[in-house]
C-alpha cells in the first residue's frame, strides 16, 4: 500500500497521510504492507513522520478512515495464491 503526505491546508498547515490508490499523487511516499497489525503497529509508533520526513506529525486520520471501509484482513493476491497452490 502507497501512502503519502499531503498539507490539509490552514494557518500552520497540517500534515496528513492518504493512500496513494493509484500511485500518482504528488509528495514524498512511503510503503506499508496492507495488514491490519502493521497499520496499527505504525500508527502507535508514529512512524509515518519519520518515513515521510514531515517537518511536523503527522495526521493519520484519513489512512484510518479509508482503512474502515476496507477488507484487508489479508494482502491483495494471497487467497488467491492460496487457491492455486498445488495440494500435497
């Protein structure tokens, strides 16, 4: 999953992280595996502004509402790995 760093906007502007669905959104990016534990586990470590190199937090708000109306349980492309694999 692509994610970005993008201003909201407003007197100081605010830093927040959006998912890059398409990988064309201008900005500094960083990657994260589409897990829920390694989203949770960045977010409580606050990792964002470190690998988006944000001068400020960062606001992790709209990664998690779009996370919400997600089911990503597993990685895109594993069932279906799982389907094909050859049975022993």
């Amino acid at each position: 999953m692509h994610l970005v760093a993008q201003t909201a906007g407003g007197p100081p502007p605010r830093w927040q992280v959006v998912v890059d669905e398409r990988g064309g959104l201008p900005g500094r990016g960083a990657w994260l595996h589409p897990r829920a534990e390694c989203v949770e586990r960045a977010i409580a470590r606050k990792a964002f502004g470190r690998a988006l190199r944000t001068p400020e937090p960062v606001d992790t708000t709209p990664l998690q509402e779009w996370w919400a109306m997600q089911d990503l349980e597993t990685p895109p492309g594993v069932a279906s790995q799982e389907k094909n694999r050859k049975r022993v």
